[in-house]
C-alpha cells in the first residue's frame, strides 16, 4: 500500500453539520475500498490566495492514508461530483 496526503477545501457557508457529514463521507470513501487512514486534521477556514468562484475563504481538511491508485482514483471522483468542494489536492508522499 502506499501512502497519500489530500488537502481538500470545502465552502466556507456550510454549516458544521453539513461540513462534518462530507468529512465523515471521505473518511468512508477511504475505508470502503480498502485504504486506512493515518491521520485527519481539519485545519478550518483560511484565506484563499485568490477567489474561487465568489468565495474568498476556504475551511481547509488535511488526510492522509494508505491506500492504492484505485482508491485515489475514486476518491477524486467523489471529490468532483460533490458540490460542497471546491478544490483538492492529492499527492504521494511514500
């Protein structure tokens, strides 16, 4: 297995209920197709370096985990159809 970090960032007017429930879908993403993950740290909101699509802020989701390429693959597909994103970014890191 290798391992992965994604930093994603998620609107900034989603309520904590509803930020908390797309965490926890990630997390399962994750877990459903056989990756475990090593560490979660929702850094929260930050400002954006520039403006996407209206929004100035970002709340901010670090993970990594141990997983294969399938998983990254559908990971980032879950990530693209999901409107509460805004952007993403997976690398390797081992």
């Amino acid at each position: 297995m290798r391992q992965y970090e994604t930093m994603y960032v998620l609107r900034p007017e989603l309520d904590p209920d509803a930020r908390s429930a797309l965490v926890t879908k990630f997390q399962h993403v994750v877990t459903q197709n056989g990756g475990r993950i090593t560490q979660l740290q929702e850094i929260g909101k930050r400002r954006l370096a520039y403006e996407i699509e209206g929004a100035r802020e970002g709340d901010y989701v670090l993970m990594q985990y141990e997983g294969s390429t399938m998983l990254v693959k559908e990971l980032e597909r879950t990530f693209k159809i999901t409107d509460g994103v805004m952007r993403y970014l997976t690398v390797r890191i081992g």
